[in-house]
C-alpha cells in the first residue's frame, strides 16, 4: 500500500545550543581527564537521553553538593547555581567545574552589577526552575523578587520603586516576557532593564523558526524534556502562531499517532537541550509511515561557540 504524502517542515535553528553544546563537552572531558566517577550537580541539560548517555561514560548525577564526596571532580550544570554552591566547594577543597552556560553567567554579573549600585532586583523567570533559583542565589535572601506574569507585577512590594531593576530568565517566551516587562514599566517607570536583553539567542531564534512554521503545519511537535523550559515554550509558541496542534515529544516513541491521523503537514524543531539524533529519529519515524518532503524553515544561521573552561584545557 503506498503512502500518504506529508510535508515536513523542519525549523532551522533547531536543537542545541552553544551552551548546552558546551555543558556536555565538560562533562565528556572532565571523564577523560579525571576518570570516572565525575559527579554532577542537577542535569547537566535536561534531556534524559544525553543524561543517560553521560552516566553510561562514568557520570553520576546528583541534585545536591552534599551528595558529592570530596575527593572526586564536581561539575554544575549548565542553568548557573547560586553562590552558596561552588562557596561550598571550595570550603571543601572540592575539585569543581562550572559548566554554566557564559550567557546566564552573564545575568549573573548584571545582577551583581545592579545590586552594588543599590538597586533591588525583579526577576521574570519560572518558580523553582534551576536557572531562577541560581540567578536568585547570586544575591542575598529578598534582593531579588521572583514575578511570573503580568498579574505578579500588580502585587510585588519592591522597598524603594525608583531604585529598581529587573533581569530575566534566558529561555522564556520572548512574547510574553515583553508584555511582563511592559507591565513594570508601567507601574515603575524608574526601573533598569538589561542592556542587551537576557533572553538568549538560542530561546529567540528557536522561537522565530517557530513562528514562521506554525502557521504552514497542520501539527507540530517540539523535541524536548518535560523540564525544559526553552523547549515548553515553543509548544506555547507553536499554538500562538497559529498551529492548531502543538505537542513536546521526547522521542519517537511519544508521538501520538491517532491524534496526527489526517494530517498533511507536520512541523518539527527541538529545545536547544535535545540532541540531532532524536530529531533523526523521530523524522525516520514519520518516514516509516507516510512518504515525507523535507522543507527547512529557516529564520536565522548560528555561529556562536563557547570555549571549555581553561582547566579542561590543560593537561592533567
Ligand atoms: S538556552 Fe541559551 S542560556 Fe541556555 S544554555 Fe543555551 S545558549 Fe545558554
């Protein structure tokens, strides 16, 4: 029986980021320069394919510092820890590496910044999600005021409203943080924003592919880890723009089939934590079942690369 045809729309970019590109290395030459067990603290990224992969190398991965003996190499993942953790590490004379992503370390030393020229800070970013609690960590307990949503922006009491800034989490939805940052500039109007924003290349352009594909697709899926931040929010994107069908898959074996039965067209990207060989797998899958054209969507090329820290550089 032949096959139906389908339009795969494939956005381009897609898939890791520098940061996450950079966090696995880490971990991979921290392994060959230390031997294994490396531990690491949190998910190196989330994707539980890459963790898997990490462990199968020698990786053990732990959610706190005190789960980590003293003797063995630690490294923290790419979402940035608070200042308490490699603070820690160093009481203990722990061998350490900081896998953060530069581009969240960078949030931190506006933070920093902010906070030496006396203003308290707003961050715009998800409850409880690692990179907020790490941003959140690199300054004293109330200096920074955690807002979600616009409505959060109606209560905060901040202690002096013409001595503010804010900052934000690097993979929110560019849309929606901009109305958040709209509503505190509206309620307070002397508040400092970044000087280039912190919502990171890698969230802005995966966003952009989306946005340009949704429209065309009659369904589309988004690669990535029910704890991925970045990838979550191009679903939500994906339904904004228009795609009337919008889910995140982890890996071939999610795709709801049923749900796709009619379709024409499909619309594919990936979180910037999810690696190229689930995205292969999952357009083999398609392939088994209808006869596929590949049209790449693509919005923007990325060149950005960021170096392993200098202690992965030198010979043991
Ligand atoms: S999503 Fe952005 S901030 Fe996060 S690791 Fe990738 S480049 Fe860095």
């Amino acid at each position: 029986m032949s096959k139906p045809p389908l339009t795969l729309y494939l956005a381009a970019p897609r898939g890791f980021c520098a940061g996450v590109d950079r966090a696995i290395k880490i971990v991979e030459m921290a392994l060959d320069k230390w031997g294994a067990p490396v531990y690491v603290r949190h998910e190196i990224v989330h994707n539980r394919y890459v963790v898997d992969g990490l462990k199968e190398k020698g990786a053990i991965f732990v959610e706190e510092l005190d789960e980590c003996p003293d003797d063995r190499p630690v490294i923290f993942s790419a979402h940035g820890v608070p200042k308490a953790v490699p603070a820690e590490a160093e009481r203990r004379e722990m061998v350490y590496v900081d896998a953060t992503c530069p581009l969240v370390s960078k949030v931190h030393i506006e933070a920093d910044r902010h906070h030496a020229a006396g203003l308290q800070m707003v961050m715009i970013g998800h409850a409880g999600h690692p990179e907020t609690v790490g941003t959140m960590g690199q300054l004293p307990d109330g200096e920074v005021i955690l807002v979600e949503t616009v409505e959060d922006v109606k209560t905060i009491a901040p202690r002096d409203p013409e001595k503010l800034a804010y900052i934000t989490q690097t993979t929110l939805s560019v849309d929606d943080t901009a109305e958040v940052v709209s509503a505190l500039q509206t309620r307070f109007p002397a508040i400092v924003g970044p000087h280039k924003e912190d919502i990171c290349y890698a969230t802005t352009n995966r966003q952009e592919a989306v946005k340009a594909m949704a429209p065309k697709a009659d369904a589309m899926l988004v690669i990535g880890a029910p704890n991925s931040s970045n990838s979550k929010r191009l679903v939500e994107v994906g339904r904004t723009a228009g795609c009337p069908y919008a889910q995140l898959v982890q890996r071939a074996t999610d795709i709801d089939w049923r749900a796709l039965d009619g379709i024409q067209s499909v619309g594919l990207t990936a979180g910037a934590s999810a690696p190229k060989i689930l995205v292969d797998e999952v357009i083999d899958a398609f392939r088994s079942r209808y006869d596929v054209t590949i049209e790449v969507v693509e919005t923007a090329v990325e060149r950005v690369e960021f170096k392993v820290p200098r202690v992965l550089r030198e010979p043991a």
